[in-house]
C-alpha cells in the first residue's frame, strides 16, 4: 500500500508566507557562498547534502487528508480536511486509470478542519461518481450539510452531483472497505474522535488523529496499544509538547510526540509519522520536534529496535 | 553502531564485513549473518551506483541496532530518490546479469532479510533491513475488544 | 520493565529531599507520587526531588511531577529537581519539563536557592 500524505496541518491552514520564504532564501543563500555550481544537477546536490528538510522544503500548510493507495480498483481517504482539493484534482487529471469513481472516505471526527475541504474537492460534483463517508459517529452528515449551506458556501449540498452515503461504523466490528480489513477505535476527544487500522496486502497502517492519550495513567494494559500493534506504521497527533498536552493543554484533544514513542514502543510498531502540526509551529520548529523525537526514541528505546520517525508534509509519499 | 562510508565500490566490503560481525556478535547464526551481509552489499551497491552516480565525494551512513530477538541495519543516503524495493519481485526474464537492478534489489531484500522498508524522508533515501534472530514472528492480529 | 524504585526522604531545614532510585517509569511512579503530593498538600512545603540516583524518566513521572508541580503552586509551595543525569535531562529538554519545574545541577543548589537564608 502507497500512503500519501495531501494535507498534515492541524487545526487550520497555514500557508507558507512572504517572510518565511525570504528567509529560506536568504539562509541558503548564506550557505551557499563563495562556491560555484556546473549545473542544476550541483545545485540539487547541494540542497540534499548541506540543507535540511526544515530549511529547502516546507511541512506544508493544508488539513488533514491522507490517502492509502491500496490494489483495489476504489479510492480510500482519511479525513476530508483542505488537503484534499489536490486530491481531486489529481483525480480529475486522470492520474488513477486503473480505479473507478468510488471514494471511500473514513473520517476521524467532523470537526472543521477535518471537513473543510469538501465544497473544493471535484470530484463531489460530478455526476456518476460515488462517495462513501464512513466514521464512529452517527450524525457526520449534519456537518457536511451545513458547511455547505447559505451563508457559508454558494452551491447548496442538494446541488452536488455525485451519489453521497454515509455510514455508520460500529467500533466493535471489523469492516471490509476498498478491499482493506478496517477497525476503529473512539478516541479522546471534544465531541469523540476515532482512530483506524487498516489492514492490506500484509501491511498494517494505524490513522490516529486528534486525540489525547492518557497512556502514562495505564501503561501496557492501555487499549490503544494493541490498536497499534506490530503496525507498519501509525500516523500520530503530537500537536504539541508533552509539558503543554498535560498542562495548559489539558483537555484539548491532542496528543505529544513523547506519548508517540512510548505508545510505539509498547505496540513494537515499525514506523511513526508524526502529524497534525500546529498552526502556530514554522518549519523550524517542526523541524526541531523531529530532530528531538529522534533522539527520545533512541533514549526510550531500551534493547528494541529502532522505531523508525517521520514527520509527515503536505507531498510525502510512503511505500509500505 | 554507526559507520560513516565514502560512497566508493571499496566502501561496500566494509560495510558488509562490519555488518556481518555485528550480526554474528547479537545472536544471528552465520547464515542469517551472511544473508543479511548480502543485502547490505546490495542496498550499498545500489546507493553508490545509482543514488550517487558513483560520486566518490559523498557518504552515507550506516546504522547497526540490536534488539533482543533481531538485528537491523538502517542504510541513509542524500542521493537521488532511489527505492531499492520498487517495482516487480519477479525474477526478469535472461541471466542474472541482465536482470534489471530494482528487480533483483526487491529479490534479494526480501528473500535475505526478514523485514524491509524504504522511506524518501526529506532529501534522504532510508532503507531499514530487519534479520529476526531464529524465525519471523508472525504478525498479531490486533486484539480488539 | 520498571526497576525498582527505592525512594528515601530526608529533612534538611524545613526542605524536604526525596531521592529516588532506578527507573521512574509507569511500576514506579505511584509509590513516589504517593509521598510526592501529600509532602506538597501542606502549606508553604518546600520539596526537592534528587535524580542522582534515577536512570530514566518516562511519560507517567513527568505527569507525577506535574502534579506535584500543580499542587506546589495551588498551595504556595516549591516544588524543584536535581543532578539530572544524561539521559533524564534530555528527557526533560524534549518534552519541555525543564519549563514546568525548575532544575538545578546538585541538590545545594536546589536547596540555597529554594530556601533562602
């Protein structure tokens, strides 16, 4: 199965802006100085061997939205967040032959950044196409339906083209969708969230988003750790430090990086991909978390393996 | 353990004979030690022709952890985008030394190691190969209440 | 994968010093947050928690010490660490600790500037 990540930013968009690209510039051109490039070929070199990601790329400003590309002739997303405009459109580009019209969507929760890119994704609007939405929690529709509706958006959700259904997922059940064995888990959350695992081809990937882990009260026992269990990867809320998420941030819905690890660690999950960045965080300071979270798992890692760790951004793509 | 190559052919028996005594020292036996030798030469094989078009400049670096029950190597590179695991596992049609790279790439790690993973993170290609010492474990199916 | 947490206490002036030993870690944590935050509900307490002897800290102490943390301030108390070693200030860098309580290299230290003269 193939991940792709469209949108990774939590809460809200957050756009790169003018001062952050001057200075990305401005320090890679410091870096730069004094030496000379043959052709385009040196200049990537250079990028890739004396810039990190946090300096010549950006994390990425969109909400979440994250696809797994299974072998199987439908679509499979998480969350409907901004990120999936370009989804659509890469749809609508005729990029996936091989797959019909059928969108399955599995959705965290419907929180706004979790459903606002739906009046821009395409492919709702045209006739023919089927989209499933699928989640833990009974009335989504209500808030699909209203974004839609006067005096937030022009076009009516009655006027979309494509057949729309929601279901209902029942977390004590297994569910066969897109060919994927799926399970979900309720998570803590304002107004509930649910995290997945999605079973295929051998492979196992965890979605978890939005959600707040109290694992440091219940250790081994905790529920969530057989959720992630041997997962080839788990892509995890660590919006914010672990003294914030206990602290100020208490009851806010979102999780650390160092409850990642620890959870990761419990579940002998392969590989973490850390995700839903605060708006308020730049490249930088992202960039910052990864670096420390590295270095955390190694402290935690205590005669396991390494735990591979990833911060995901808008464009990255990953072969399970 | 953390090894530091020059990306030259001549770097690729030393990662091997490291990797080889690292396994051996964390429980493999010496066959699994030698398979896992094998792919290393293969995935350090690859980054020195392909990732770096045989640029003797640049390094990369390898990384040897054991664990109580298996050993892995995680090979880093700032190369080209190069997933040593893409594309058809099965064996191309001629002799060996026709067989298409990533082909006979995807062959080996998969039938000499027990696990392995690539990952474009960044400007960086990672490739993680995972030995069990004595059998895979089979995966758990995840115990839902 | 606790190790055994052997925690003394001791008075020095109206201080009081707890020094844990071995792993604070999700076994090991309630037995010390069990002296931790009666020490700190009375008024005004001053507490210094040694880590010379701690190899590591995980999640659930950082959570013991933020409760202690809370406790201190909601009754005018003082709640401090020291002699961090490696691992466990690195622990405290990542997850921000080091700006929830305030760290000191040796327990002296802790102690001058927690009761002053």
């Amino acid at each position: 199965m193939r991940i792709r990540f469209w949108g990774t930013r939590g809460s809200l968009p957050a756009p790169l802006g003018v001062a952050a690209v001057r200075s990305k510039l401005r320090n890679a051109l410091r870096k730069a100085s004094g030496r000379s490039f043959a052709d385009d070929a040196a200049i990537d070199r250079f990028i890739a061997s004396e810039l990190t990601f946090a300096e010549a790329g950006t994390f990425g400003g969109n909400t979440s939205c994250v696809e797994a590309d299974l072998d199987s002739d439908e679509h499979l997303i998480f969350d409907l967040g901004s990120g999936v405009r370009e989804f659509g459109n890469r749809v609508m580009s005729g990029a996936y032959p091989n797959k019909k019209k059928v969108f399955n969507i599995l959705m965290s929760h419907p929180h706004w950044d979790h459903i606002m890119g739906f009046p821009f994704f395409v492919p709702a609007y045209i006739p023919g196409h089927t989209i499933r939405i699928y989640g833990g929690h009974s009335t989504l529709d209500n808030a699909f339906r209203r974004q839609h509706a006067e005096p937030s958006f022009p076009v009516d959700y009655s006027q979309l083209g494509a057949r729309i259904e929601f279901i209902t997922l029942d977390p004590a059940k297994t569910h066969d969708i897109a060919g994927a064995k799926v399970n979900l888990m309720r998570q803590h959350h304002t107004g509930d969230s649910y995290g997945y695992r999605i079973e295929h081809g051998g492979k196992a990937m965890v979605y978890s988003t939005d959600s707040e882990h109290k694992f440091e009260e219940t250790g081994d026992a905790y529920p969530f750790v057989d959720f992630f269990r041997d997962a080839d990867l788990v892509i995890f809320d660590a919006m914010y430090s672990l003294a914030d998420a206990v602290s100020i941030r208490e009851d806010w819905g979102h999780s650390s990086n160092i409850i990642a690890v620890e959870l990761c660690h419990h579940a002998g999950a392969r590989r973490l991909c850390l995700f839903h960045h605060d708006p308020n965080s730049d490249d930088r300071s992202i960039g910052e978390v990864l670096v420390d979270t590295r270095k955390f798992e190694e402290l935690a890692r205590e005669g396991r393996l390494p735990l591979d760790v990833l911060s995901a951004y808008d464009g990255l793509e990953i072969t399970l | 353990m953390i090894l530091t190559l020059e990306g030259t052919p001549a770097a690729v028996g030393r990662a091997v004979e490291a990797v080889r005594r690292f396994a051996l020292g964390n429980g493999l036996g010496e066959a699994k030690a030698a398979a896992l030798g094998v792919a290393v030469d293969e995935a350090v094989t690859n980054v020195v022709r392909h990732a770096y078009d045989g640029d003797p400049a640049r390094s990369l670096t390898l990384s040897l952890s054991a664990g109580r029950d298996a050993v892995q190597v995680d090979i880093l590179d700032n190369g080209h985008p190069f997933d040593p695991l893409a594309g058809e596992a099965a064996l191309p049609e001629g002799g060996a030394e026709e067989r298409d790279v990533g082909g006979l790439g995807l062959l080996l790690m998969r039938e000499l190691v027990d696990e392995a993973r690539y990952i474009r993170d960044g400007d960086r290609n990672k490739l993680m190969l995972r030995a069990f010492v004595g059998h895979s474990p089979d995966r758990r199916e995840p115990g839902l209440a | 994968m606790g190790g055994m947490v052997a925690t003394s206490e001791k008075k020095v002036g109206n201080a009081s010093v707890l020094s844990p030993t071995g792993r604070v870690d999700v076994e090991t944590t309630p037995p010390l947050q069990e002296r931790l935050l009666p020490l700190l509900g009375q008024a005004g307490a001053v507490v210094v928690i040694d880590f010379s002897g701690v190899s590591y800290i995980s999640s659930s102490g950082l959570r013991a010490l933020m409760l202690g943390a809370k406790e201190a301030k909601a009754k005018g108390g003082k709640l401090a660490v020291c002699a961090l070693n490696e691992t466990v200030s690195e622990i405290f860098r990542i997850s921000r600790f080091n700006q929830v309580v305030p760290v000191y290299a040796d327990l002296n230290g802790a102690l001058s500037a927690l009761t002053p003269t």
